[in-house]
C-alpha cells in the first residue's frame, strides 16, 4: 500500500518510537504484554505534539462497553478481528485524508527541529533562520508534508519541475544535497535516500 510501517510487540517499545519519530498513524491492539493498548493511546493523548495523531484499535475485543473505552480514550477508530485487509487500509486513508486536510489549514509545518512558515516561506532549522532557493523550499515543503511516504523521483520532478520536464534528473539530487547541507545536521538526519524509488522525510540516524 505504500505505507513505511514500523512493528512492536511491546506498547512501551511502540510508545518510544511514536514519540521519536512522530508518524502520521499508529495502530494498536488492546491486549499487548505489558502496558495495554488503551493505556498507551492515553498516554500518546498525553503528548502536545501527538495529539493529533490518528489512532486505530484493532483488537478481538468486540464488546460495546470495550468500544466505546477505546474511542473515549483516544481512538480515532476501532475495528475488531477478523477484519479484512482492505477494509483497513480504506481506513487509514480517510484518517490520513482527515489529518491532511487539518494540516493544509495551518501555516507552519514543524517537525525534527525543522520549522517551516507556508505563509512568510521562512525556513528554520534548530531556530537558526536558513536562505533557501524557490526550488529547495518547494521540495522541502513536498517532503515535509508528504512524510508518511516516500515521494518517488518522477514524482518530484513532476511537482517541482513540472510534467514537461525532461532535463537532467541529476538535477533532483543536486537540490537534495544542497538542501540537506543549508539544513545542516537536522537536514542530513531527515531528508533520507530510498535507493532506488526517491526520498523520504523521517527522523534516521542513517542520513
């Protein structure tokens, strides 16, 4: 489905990856060793900058009393197994639909120390102010709002150069790399090669 998709047995292990690396959606089952799914969803609510991260219970638990713990704990949806395969990734898109939308209405996107202004175009980095040309900011502005995925190279090339575009794609690395370095650490942590398809904007100690 396209999904780059993180799993843990433990909702501590889960709990510690969701606040490192943010994603877009987090789904967890109620019976989990350990911390149970409903006490970590509350905890996740817990968290400022998590708090409008969709949030799907897929658990055995088909009592309504156990639905309706799960929605007001913090759920944004809950389905119960069996389930089917296709059901749930229609799901995650009217999720991920959902929290686009609310994020196109706002005008600064911010994530890994990086802060971007849609209205001003104002870029920081750590707090530092950073100068960037049209074209890096257009591409850090795609990655930054299509982080849940990887943005294939055509893909980029297509949104920033346009679909007429047949120069060098070389062109699209020479920004990346450009891009990374105005960035600095922040830039080289985040903006990620995915040899072969393009890049992806996620927290990686891999650069």
């Amino acid at each position: 489905f396209g999904y780059v998709v993180s799993a843990f047995e433990m909702a501590e292990d889960a709990l510690k990856n969701i606040e490192a690396d943010q994603p877009d959606l987090a789904v967890f089952d109620l019976m989990l060793p350990g911390m149970d799914g409903l006490s970590a969803i509350k905890k996740i609510r817990k968290n400022d900058s998590l708090a409008d991260m969709p949030i799907i219970i897929l658990t055995a638990k088909d009592r309504e009393f156990d639905k309706v713990a799960g929605l007001d704990g913090g759920a944004d949806d809950y389905m119960t197994k069996p389930f089917g395969v296709m059901e749930l990734a229609a799901r995650i898109r009217s999720l991920l639909r959902r929290r686009a939308r609310n994020q196109a209405d706002e005008e600064i996107l911010e994530k890994y120390g990086i802060s971007l202004n849609k209205k001003t175009r104002e870029v920081t980095s750590r707090g530092k102010k950073v100068e960037l040309t049209l074209k890096e900011y257009e591409l850090l502005l795609y990655l930054m709002e299509n982080h849940s995925r990887v943005a294939t190279r055509d893909e980029l090339l297509n949104h920033i150069w346009g679909y007429d575009y047949d120069g060098e794609t070389r062109t699209l690395d020479m920004h990346i790399r450009t891009l990374r370095q105005k960035l600095g650490e922040e830039g080289a942590f985040c903006i990620r090669t995915v040899r072969g398809v393009g890049y992806r904007f996620v927290k990686t100690e891999e650069g």
